[in-house]
C-alpha cells in the first residue's frame, strides 16, 4: 500500500515562512511513509484586500467599501496533471489494482473516464475510487459518476484523522512532534 501527497509548494524567496512550514509538514510526512509531490507555486500580481474580513455573500448584504493593494497571488500549476497521471500509470502498469484519490478538483473528474477507455489494455482487475466531504446530515451518499466507489469523508471522519500540528512555530521553538500510530476513536 502506498500514499501519495499532492501539492505546490511555495518559493522560498517569495514566501520564506509559508516554505519553511510546508516543509516541516511534508518533511513528516514523508518520515510516515507518504510520497511526497510536490510542484513549485508560481506567483503573479493581483489585486487584494489583504486582512479585512468580508462578510459572506448573499441578497440583502449591504454594499462593502475595501482597500484594494496589490499582492503575488500563489497559484499551483501542474499539481493536477500529476494527480491525474499517476493513478493512470499505476493501474495501467500494474504498480496497483486500486486507486482512491483524495480532492475536490473537479478537473480529476475525468480520470475514470481515461481509465474506462485503457481499459482493454489491462488484463485485471482494476478501481479507481474517490473520497469526498460530505455536509453534515446528507441523506443519501455522494457518488461521483465514472468511480468505481466514491467514500464518504463526514465531519466526524475528518476530526478523527485531521492534522492539528502547528507548523507555524518560530524556528527555535520547533520540534517535530511524534505523530499517532492510530485513529483516536
């Protein structure tokens, strides 16, 4: 069994911090045994309203007056290209019989439908599945059309398995925090 993790990672030098604690995320990660890919952000000028609080949408919210300034707006590129390949790859090729992919990237959607059509190529047996959140109170279960099985991932299953380490601690006060050997009940 393997288990992947997808994401960009921020530059260094554009964002010192956001890189240090991403790395100190993925560094334990990657000591559990995940594999770890990961795409460099690219950054480009966009307007923003850096720290002030906006309410919610909606019909009959009044107007809002905001300061706009301009900021390097982070945006992954590729992360779902390789999210996409790799269960492609790993099913066509043998290295798994099963694929769950974890995302709300509505682009991976088309992934079953890829595989549908290499499927004379494989010999065996083969599911590609996904995991979704699901609203609290959902009375009939999500399905993703095209996925062999679509898991339901609800408010209780997330609190059991969600990642409350604070990667944000000052340099010198950081210490990598041993990590839970089993699911808290």
């Amino acid at each position: 069994m393997d288990c992947r993790f997808y994401t960009g990672r921020p530059n260094p030098n554009t964002d010192p911090r956001g890189a240090r604690n991403l790395d100190r995320r993925l560094s334990l990660m990657r000591r559990e045994g995940v594999t770890v890919v990961t795409r460099p952000l690219r950054y480009h000028w966009d307007w923003g309203h850096a720290g002030q609080r906006m309410p919610a949408p909606g019909p009959g919210v009044p107007p809002q007056q905001v300061t706009l300034t301009p900021w390097m707006r982070p945006q992954e590129k590729g992360i779902d290209l390789v999210i996409g390949l790799d269960p492609v790859e790993f099913l066509i090729t043998g290295v798994c019989d099963v694929a769950i992919i974890v995302s709300l990237d509505r682009d991976l959607y088309e992934i079953p439908q890829a595989i549908q059509n290499l499927g004379r190529l494989i010999a065996r047996p083969i599911r590609l599945e996904a995991a979704v959140p699901v609203p609290d109170g959902q009375k009939q279960p999500k399905i993703l059309p095209r996925f062999s099985f679509t898991h339901q991932i609800t408010r209780q299953v997330f609190r059991r398995v969600r990642d409350d380490i604070d990667y944000t601690v000052a340099n010198g006060a950081w210490t990598a925090p041993e990590v839970p050997r089993t699911i808290p009940p």
